[in-house]
C-alpha cells in the first residue's frame, strides 16, 4: 500500500523518521532470542512477540475445563479464582470492558516487556500502564465520528475531503505503538499508519468543531468528531503517552464497539477461575508439545562426522 499522505486529522506523515526505531528493535529480539526461548518460555508468548509488528490474529477464550481431581486447592471453593496478577488502576473507575482487557493483557503477558495503553472508545478515556501494569495516567479523548471496529479499505490514501462520514472509524484491535513525524515535523504516535490513525496532541484548528470544549466537557456524548485519530489534551500527550513510547514500546489495545473483547483480543475473564484454569491448562499442553518438537528434531539430526 502507498504510503498514506496525511494522518486522519489533516497533518501529512511525509518521511518514516522516528517510526522505526522500536519496530526494527523487536525484529531483532525476536531472530536472536527465538531458537533459544522454545524450551523455556511458553508458546504463546513466543507468538504473540514473533508478530509483534502485527495486530495478534484473534483467538476465542479458553473453554472452561470439565471437572477433574486436583483442579481446586484445598481449602479453595471451585468458584474461587485463584490468585493471579492484574492491571492497578489505582482509584479510577474504568469500563468493565477496560479492565477486563487490562487484566487479561497483565495476566497472560500479551504486552511483553513494553507498556501498553487501553483507548476505551466508548468511555472516550485513554489508561497508560507501565509494563508490570500499574497505571501510569489516563486523560479523556476525542475519537472518530462513525462507530465502528474496522477501517475501510483505501481511506489511508485518500484525502480528507474524498472520505465519507461512515469511513470516519477509529479502528480497534492490538497495535503496536510507532513514534514518528508528520511532513509539519510534528511528533506524533501512530496506531495503524497504513490507515493513517494516529494519536497527537489535540489540533483545535477548526473553529466549529469546539474541540477544545469537547474534550473538557463532562459527558462523552461529544467526543466523537475526529476522522479516526485520536486527540488527548497536549500536557497528557507530552509528558505521559509521548516519553512512556519512546523509553518502554507500547502496545495499543483500541476497545471495540461492535464486536466483545473476546472476539477481538480472545480475553477473558481473569476473574473466573474455570477460564483461568482452561488458560493454563492450554499453556502446558502447548509447552509439552514444543518440548516434544523440540526434542524430535534433535533426535532426527545426522550426527557429526
């Protein structure tokens, strides 16, 4: 695909510079470390960092697990969840939808070793964790016009005049966050640049749109007026989601709308103990049988001569 001309809100990227500094650095991890981390580290984390420069294709949640001796601790009800690590959003109040996603991401490790940020479109809120998931700072935004998880094919490349109102979707899923320029050498952290969604520092260039009021009004009934970028208040952009990209990597989880986040992430409820369970049980099953693969292949090497 062209490289798109402009971001959603009107600034032209113009050169990749600063887009790839992160992107080229997880490659390189990844051909190094990947022969050595198939007997130690669990398949699915191995996968979910091998395509880290995609969004991670989308998995359903574990089936819970029919009853089986030894499944529930002693003195535990089988009700009970077990113990496991989840996001701290400290004293906010987010979605059930936010933190579903955020403890999800904590427990499995979906995000690495990298920040991630949670954009809840319908809450019209933006959390920026740190890696080990506490949070950092959240800040309101402002999002695109039309409802909507996908992004329409071709509206990276068009001009802002030649997009149609139902095209005007903040698209969801898993992004990898790229820090670059746009052609007016304006910092900014894209989300998907091939669509050219980004999230900047807020542009109150058009008069009537009131985007400056929007942001701060209490209600999110108006904070969908952009063409798909995502606008947060400059102090929030500047010293919190900026700097956490720049030193840690992010990955992006943009919530959806339409679809659960389980059709869009495979998360679950880190709260049900027969899901976590399903999970972990999944989890050996995998690493036995890359152990096995593992152990087969170097069973069938010639010996050295």
């Amino acid at each position: 695909m062209p490289e798109p001309q402009f971001d959603r809100d009107g600034a032209a990227p113009g050169q990749k510079a600063g887009r790839s500094e992160f992107v080229e650095s997880l490659q390189k991890g990844l051909l190094i470390g990947a022969a050595l981390l198939v007997l130690i580290v669990p398949p699915l984390r191995m996968a979910k960092n091998r395509e880290a420069q995609q969004q991670a294709a989308v998995a359903t949640a574990p089936a819970a697990p029919q009853g089986q001796a030894g499944d529930t601790p002693p003195g535990q009800s089988r009700d009970a969840a077990p113990a496991v690590r989840r996001a701290d959003f400290r004293d906010e109040d987010p979605s059930p939808q936010a933190r579903q996603v955020a403890d999800w991401a904590v427990f499995t490790g979906n995000n690495g070793r990298h920040a991630f940020v949670i954009v809840d479109k319908k809450d019209a809120r933006v959390y920026v964790f740190a890696p080990d998931g506490r949070l950092k700072d959240s800040a309101p935004a402002l999002l695109g016009s039309a409802r909507g998880d996908d992004t329409f094919p071709g509206v990276g490349d068009k001009p802002l005049s030649a997009v149609r109102p139902e095209e005007k979707t903040t698209p969801a899923g898993r992004f990898v966050a790229e820090p670059g320029l746009n052609s007016g050498h304006e910092d900014v952290v894209w989300v998907d640049y091939n669509a050219a969604v980004s999230m900047h520092r807020i542009r109150p260039l058009v008069a009537r749109e009131r985007r400056l009021e929007r942001l701060a009004s209490l209600s999110t009934d108006d904070n969908r007026i952009s063409f798909g970028c995502i606008n947060l208040p400059v102090s929030f952009y500047e010293n919190v989601l900026a700097p956490t990209v720049r030193k840690q990597g992010a990955i992006i989880y943009v919530l959806p709308e339409v679809k659960t986040a389980q059709e869009m992430f495979g998360a679950f409820d880190v709260n049900d103990a027969q899901q976590v369970a399903a999970w972990r049980q999944q989890q050996a099953t995998r690493l036995a049988a890359a152990r096995g693969d593992a152990l087969q292949k170097v069973s069938l090497r010639p010996a050295s001569r």
